[in-house]
C-alpha cells in the first residue's frame, strides 16, 4: 500500500509539473487566450507541485536526500539576490524577483530530493518536461495548420520568414524545445520497449524541426550540443558513441544550412535618408532620422547602406549590445544593480531587444562579479557528480546543458515570466543528485 501510494504521489507530481511547464509556455504565446490562461494557471501549479513534493519529503521522509553543498549553493545564490535590494536601483522590481526565485528554489529543493532513491520519480519528471515541450510544439504545428499568418513571423528586408508557433516570437519556443531534445534522445537510446523508443525519437525528430524552422541559432546550437552531452554520457561502447556523436554533428549542419534557404525581402535604396525640414515647421527633427535607440553602429554617419541582413553566423549588432552591457555593468562590477534589475539602455543599431540578450551578462549587470560568481558555483557543485558518475545522469545534465548554452543568446536565468525558468532551476536540482537517480 505504501509503495502504491507513493508511485501515486510520483505520478501526480509530474502530471502537475507538465501542465507547470505547459502554463509557463502559454504564458509566453502568441495567442491572447492561452497567454491570459497561462499566467495566473503557473503560479497556481508550481504550488500545486510545491504541496505535493512537501508530502512526498514528509510521508516518505527517510528516502529523502539533497547534498548539502548544494542545499548551501542554492541559499548563497538565493541570499544574494535578496541582500541586493538593499542597494537595488529598483527595489520593488528586485524583490518581486527575489520571491519569484526562492519560490521556484524551494519546490525544486522538495521535489530533487523525493528522487535521491528513486530513479522511477526522477524519469516521471523528465518526461513531464518532455510531453510539455511535445505538446506545445503540436500546438504550434495545429495552429499553422489552420491559420499560418499566426503561427509563421512574415519576412523582413532584415529577416527571413521564421515559424514561430504558438510562442510570442520564433525565438521563444526554441528555448523549450532545446531544454527537451536531450531528454527525448535519452529515452530514445535508453533500454526498454521498442515502441516507447521510437516514439521519444519522432518526439527529437519533431523538436529539431521545430527549433530549424523557427531559425533560432541559439535554440539551434544548444539543443544540438546538449545532445552530445546526452551520447557522451550515456553507456555505450566508444564506436557506438562516436557514431552518434558523427550522426548529431551532421544532423546539426544539416540543420544550419536549412536555416539559410529562406531569403529575407530585398532592400530598396542603398543610402540612408538625409536630415529633412518637416513642412511648415522650423528646425530638424533628428529622432526620426537618427533615433536613440538604433544611433550606435548606425550606417547613417557614413551614409552608406543602412538596411541590415541578418546570416548564420552573422553578429555584429549583437556583439556591439553585449560590449555595451559590460561596459555598464563595469560601473558597478562587485555588487550590480539588485537582481532582476537589468537595466540595460539599447542604442545599437539593428539590435532589437530591451536587454543584453546573455544570461551571464545579465547577472553581471544585476548582481556583479560576486552573484555571477555564485551562480557559476552553484551550477558547478549540482553538476559535478553527475558527470563523475555518469550513469543515468545524462537527460538531467544534457537538458542542464542546453539551459547555460542558452544563456549565451537569452537572458532568463532572473526571469520568472520567462518559458524554461522554471524548466531549467528544476533540472538543475534534478542533476544535482546521485547519478544512479538521475
């Protein structure tokens, strides 16, 4: 009776953790409905799944288990961040965020250490992860179906056509479906029925064209790497390994190149317009010639061509931003500004986003040297183990990977409003425990 009631628990937690996922991304849609459902339904679940870790941890107390370094890194990082808002720029903002992390930190510090003993618990929750990712990405492909003009971004003179699905731009969903891909390759090459196996394959399958439609070179990258991480891990001899490993790279190039076909819309005109006097008024109005917001890197001081064509290795725009974004956070480089308070002022031409589009420089900004410093320990103390002892560790650690991968191009390890926030702490507690459990 207690061990049905315990696979009980275990199934509710990652049916819950799924539709917490699955709220997070309607958060974060496209569509107006999902976007007002999914918004207060994620708080409502992660405290749903918060009671049911806790009567997990209380009934089955003495199978749970968390290290105490990482129970130490968790509180140092969450310290910080709270401590911040005492020299924050915007304390309100910074405490709204303090209480969003810790929220996320405890019930995944309830939930990673109901799995220390059990490896069924442990895969239960990586597949909630999976099958949301799964069926967001059906949604996707559903709404494309019968309504394209949505579920595609129209080409630009700077951009060319891009699937975005039911994400709010081609660059969110990609974040899930790359924090997904290792954990459905996991399955696929893990032992157990031949079904089950195909099915997690047409599941990667369906994931990697996804995140190639949307054009995500972020989303691209880390989902294809972290699944190099996945097959290292994963116990196999070094033949089968290297051949997978082959197998993933070309399928990576493979999938770059498609990225390339679509054409973005041809540029009219080569020279940037001039200074005008508006009709009927005196004086030059340089905001609508030159804006603020695009006048570093701007071609108009040259006068040369001002259109912008984005490519696949192309990034420029974005590296002028991130130069920038340090520049700024060298102004205040111990302590930041108070978590969650990023204040980045974009004035870069062709760069089009209101932070620095980098994780690590984002808590940079926010908490300094030291917070980034705790982070990066933190990561390091849930992760070592796991690579130590292998195992069944690669689904959690390959998902972990793609996660830190992505905070290379997004900004979302503060973000609570953000698709894989609560996908990626989660994961990395998950990671955390002993390698025969994960």
């Amino acid at each position: 009776m207690t061990r049905l009631s315990r696979e009980r628990l275990d199934l509710a937690s990652a049916s819950v953790l799924a539709l917490l996922v699955l709220a997070g991304a309607s958060a974060s849609s496209n569509e107006h409905l999902l976007r007002t459902a999914g918004s207060p339904a994620r708080l409502l679940l992660l405290v749903v799944l918060g009671g049911l870790a806790l009567v997990t941890a209380l009934r089955f107390r003495s199978e749970w288990r968390l290290r105490p370094w990482v129970a130490a890194g968790a509180a140092a990082f969450c310290a910080l961040a709270f401590v911040s808002t005492g020299w924050a720029v915007l304390p309100m903002s910074t405490l709204k965020r303090d209480l969003s992390l810790a929220a996320v930190l405890v019930v995944a510090v309830l939930v990673a250490g109901s799995t220390a003993h059990s490896p069924r618990t442990t895969r239960l929750l990586l597949d909630g992860i999976l099958v949301a990712a799964a069926v967001f990405a059906a949604g996707g492909l559903v709404l494309w179906l019968f309504d394209a003009s949505k579920a595609v971004q129209p080409a630009t003179t700077e951009y060319a056509a891009r699937f975005q699905g039911l994400g709010d731009n081609p660059d969110t969903a990609p974040l899930l479906f790359a924090i997904a891909m290792p954990i459905a390759l996991q399955r696929a090459l893990a032992p157990g029925a031949r079904r089950a196996r195909a099915l997690a394959l047409a599941t990667l399958l369906g994931l990697a064209a996804a995140v190639t439609a949307s054009g995500s070179r972020g989303g691209l990258l880390a989902g294809f790497l972290s699944l190099l991480v996945v097959v290292w891990l994963a116990p196999m001899t070094l033949r089968r390994r290297a051949a997978a490993s082959a197998a993933v790279v070309a399928a990576l190039a493979l999938c770059a190149w498609v990225t390339t076909v679509p054409s973005a819309l041809p540029q009219h005109g080569t020279a940037a317009p001039a200074l005008a006097q508006p009709h009927g008024h005196r004086g030059i109005d340089a905001e609508s010639v030159l804006p603020l917001e695009a006048e570093i890197g701007s071609p108009w001081w040259t006068h040369k061509a001002a259109g912008v064509h984005r490519s696949l290795f192309g990034a420029s725009s974005r590296v002028r931003a991130l130069q920038g974004a340090i520049h700024q956070a060298l102004g205040r480089p111990l302590l930041g500004t108070g978590f969650g308070a990023e204040l980045f002022v974009s004035r870069y031409y062709g760069f089009h986003s209101g932070n620095p589009e980098d994780g690590y420089v984002g808590l940079l900004m926010q908490v300094g040297a030291i917070g980034l410093a705790l982070f990066v320990a933190f990561v390091a103390i849930c992760m070592a183990p796991a690579l130590r002892r292998r195992a069944l560790a690669s689904a959690a650690v390959g998902a972990v990977a793609a996660g830190l991968l992505l905070g290379l191009s997004q900004s979302f390890f503060h973000a609570a409003g953000d698709i894989v926030f609560v996908p990626f702490w989660l994961l990395l507690l998950l990671g955390s425990q002993p390698a025969e459990s994960t």
